[in-house]
C-alpha cells in the first residue's frame, strides 16, 4: 500500500490504482507530456500517487508550475466527471479543464476594478455611497465612510454572518440588505457593531458583491459581460462568471465539483467508502440556468453573478493572469495594467499586529490562515505551526502573494513571488474524504494540499 507522505512511487501500481478508482484505462490518468527535465518524471510520480491515494483520493487535480517567469510544468490527473452507473463515459480532466475556482474569483474581480480606477470611472480612496446610489455607512460608525480599499482588503465592516448572495428570483436590491430599515437589513448583522471600518479585517464575501454592485453602476453594464470585457477576453481567456453563457465546447469541459458522500436521513454526510456526489457544475447531466431576469437592472444586486467566488477558469488560464502580474501589467507585448496599478493592488495594505487586536487570522476551522492583505490578494507571511498557519512549503522560504480557493469540494491556490519569477497554481475537483481529518503538518491547509505544494515547489522551483 502506497504511505501518502511518500516520495517515491512505484509506477507499475498507479496504473492500477487508478483504473481502481475511476475505471479509466491506465494510460487515461495522467496527461501525456514529454518529460524535458529529469525531476519532471518523479513530480508526476508523486501528484499521481497523491490524486488516486487509496485513502485520501482526488476526483481530479489540475496543477500549474511558472519557474523564472515561465510555465514550466501543466499536468492533470483524474475526471472532470464522473459516471458512477458506466464509468466508461466519465471524461478526464485536460490541460483546458474549467474550474469554478471559487475565492480566486476576488483577484480577478479585483483586475477589473483597477482597470476601472485606471480609467477614471473608479476612486480607491472615495466614499462609495455615490458610486452605489445609497448611503453605505455601518449604523454602528455612521460618519466613517466605507472605500474600495477597505472593501478589497476585508476592513470595510461588512461581515457574510447574514448572507452574501441573493439571487434573482429573491428581488432583492442590495439597499434592502444593508440599509437599517430595509426588507432585509433584519437586525443588521452584516455590520461589526465593535470595528469602525478600516480599523479591523475580517474576511468576507458580502464586500464583493458590494464592489461588483459599484463596478456594474459605474459602467452600467453587468458585471458578467463587464468582467469579460474588461479582463477574459483582454488576457485571452476562455470561462468567465456566468456558465449559461459558454460555449458548448467550454460548458462541456466544465469540471463537476464532488465529494464522496452518503445520503443519510435526507442529508449528506461524508463518507470514504462512498460515491463520488456531484456538488455543483454537473453540466453533463443539466443546463445551466441564468442567473439574472431580463429586466436585470446593473447595480441594484451585484452578487447575482458571484464577484466573490463564481468564475470558471482552467489553470491554464490563471497561469496567463500570473504571468501578467508577474510582468507587472503586460501579456503578449500588451500593456493590461499600468505597472503602479499592479504595484498598488499587490501593496501590503493590512497587516496583522503583533497581538493580533486588529483583525481575525482564523477562517473556519482554518487557524492562523491570514496575516497580511493587499487589495484583492492574500500575503503569505511564512507562519508556520502544527495545522495552523499560511506557510506554503515544508522547509518554508516561499513567500508569496495570491489567493484561495475552498467551495463545494474545490479547493485552489494560486500564489506566487515576483521577485523570483516563480509562481504555483493547483485546483482539486473534489476529495473523496473529509478534509478535516486530515490536517496539515505545519499549516492550515489540509494535507493533501501540502503535499501538492511541496512536490510543486521542490521539483520545479529547487529542480530537485
């Protein structure tokens, strides 16, 4: 039996591991690429050991390594569906595979709010009330006005603990939400009643429906066909935040997100020795639907199309938005950001104190996850402990700047260093287990994504 930790694999059982779990023919598994490096053949050793590990499995993994500013490694593992009745018609997972990458949706959201400050339509530093049509201003702290700034790096008050999405069929305008007295406002715990904003970070999704509410007003376009003018089709890039409008071809290599799962008492529970249960993007099975009626009006519900964690994008895909910022606003020989703009937004503009009084570092049950932010983006500061902290590889030294993902079974990271060039993308389809019993060594992440990380950077950034 093959040890998870383990740095060498024998490659005659993962072929067999592999038609085991999914009931693909062997050489289905991995994507096909020449090995041009000699530690390129132990890196899909271990990724692959890792995806079809017989006690932590992966549906599918999709990694991407950028070493001194270019890609230098892609591959993929597992199924970006499965048919559990004839496994014959599941389909793998390939280098064009979209995810919905869940929280990495706010980096790019965040592309297209400096594309717009740059334009002049937005200011980081205003109060947003005009730009939202209504006064915005925690009841708690009515004469500190709330900014893009605070609200892109978490310290705008705002809190998810009433909800962050409403969707069409609810008519709700975003006012209705967040002002005392609205339909929905209820006892406002959208609002810090003990932070006056700017003051304290506390992660959350509920901003991001704000900005993409002021993004749609300052265009008078909604936010889905903005984003795709403003960032996909620029950076060339194949997905976007509303599914109902791919393609045939893109909607059909939509990856389904699942977990293994039993339905016991009319809900679900995890369970390893389980099916494989689609959570969400089942496209192979049913359309997608829209999610805003035709007389949508841009502006009034900016969380209908999901600025905080809805887009599809294939690690190909974000290894193109790495490499922008990583060239400082350039991709192709064209200039996307002024470089101050990607200065500014990769700035350090929170920062935990040292008694950490000026914000919250947990996230769930993740401990010590976040120390420092810039606008849109995570800073990984290199804490380490015992299943607490951001520090990205075993022996540490990677700092980094990026984000997450974690929903519906997916989680994701993307982060990287410009300074070096160096830069590393993973997106998991889903784990076959429950994340939580599997705890990192010396993070918060779980350990599956540890390992993922370590292999990444050991061989292709230390090309050991």
């Amino acid at each position: 039996m093959l040890a998870d930790d383990s740095q060498t694999v024998t490659t005659r059982l993962l072929p067999i591991l592999a038609a085991l779990m999914f009931g693909a023919t062997p050489t289905g598994l991995l994507a096909a690429s020449p090995a041009s490096e000699p530690w390129q053949p132990k890196l899909d050793a271990e990724l692959q050991a890792i995806a079809v590990s017989p006690t932590h499995p992966l549906a599918s993994l999709s990694v991407l390594a950028i070493g001194n500013g270019k890609v230098v490694y892609q591959r993929q593992f597992g199924h970006r569906y499965i048919d559990p009745v004839h496994p014959s018609k599941s389909r793998l997972a390939n280098d064009e595979t979209l995810y919905r990458v869940a929280s990495i949706s706010k980096l790019i959201t965040t592309l297209g709010v400096m594309r717009l400050v740059e334009a002049g339509k937005l200011r980081l530093d205003d109060d947003v009330s005009p730009a939202l049509g209504f006064s915005l201003r925690n009841p708690a702290f009515p004469d500190v006005p709330i900014t893009l700034r605070t609200l892109l790096n978490h310290t705008s008050s705002l809190r998810d603990d009433a909800g962050y999405y409403w969707d069409a069929g609810q008519n709700v305008h975003l006012r209705d939400v967040l002002v005392p007295g609205g339909r929905v406002h209820g006892d406002g715990a959208m609002w810090d009643k003990q932070h006056a904003p700017g003051t304290y970070f506390q992660y959350c999704n509920l901003a991001w429906g704000v900005i993409g509410s002021i993004m749609e007003r300052a265009t008078g376009e909604r936010f889905d066909r903005l984003m795709k003018r403003l960032v996909l089709d620029p950076l060339g890039l194949r997905g976007g935040f509303h599914p109902f409008d791919l393609s045939e071809a893109d909607l059909q290599n939509v990856a389904t997100l699942y977990r293994k799962r039993s339905t016991v008492a009319g809900r679900e529970i995890w369970n390893p020795s389980g099916p494989w249960i689609a959570q969400v993007d089942d496209y192979v099975n049913e359309r997608p639907v829209t999610r805003a009626a035709a007389d949508y009006v841009p502006g009034s519900n900016g969380t209908l199309f999901g600025p905080q964690g809805n887009c599809r994008l294939s690690a190909a895909g974000l290894g193109r938005v790495m490499h922008m910022l990583l060239a400082r606003g350039r991709l192709d020989g064209a200039v996307f950001l002024r470089e101050d703009s990607v200065a500014q937004m990769l700035r350090q503009s929170w920062r935990a104190d040292a008694t950490g009084s000026n914000g919250r570092s947990d996230f769930g049950s993740q401990r010590a996850l976040f120390h420092a932010w810039g606008l849109g983006n995570q800073h990984f500061l290199d804490v380490s402990g015992d299943n607490r902290g951001d520090r990205l590889v075993a022996d540490g030294g990677f700092r980094a700047v990026g984000h997450l993902g974690d929903a519906w079974g997916l989680t994701a990271a993307f982060v990287f260093d410009a300074g070096s060039g160096n830069g590393l993308v993973y997106l998991i389809g889903g784990p076959g287990f429950d994340p939580t019993t599997y705890r990192g060594k010396y993070s918060a992440f779980a350990r599956h994504e540890e390992l993922i990380l370590d292999a990444l950077y050991r061989r292709v950034i230390l090309r050991q």
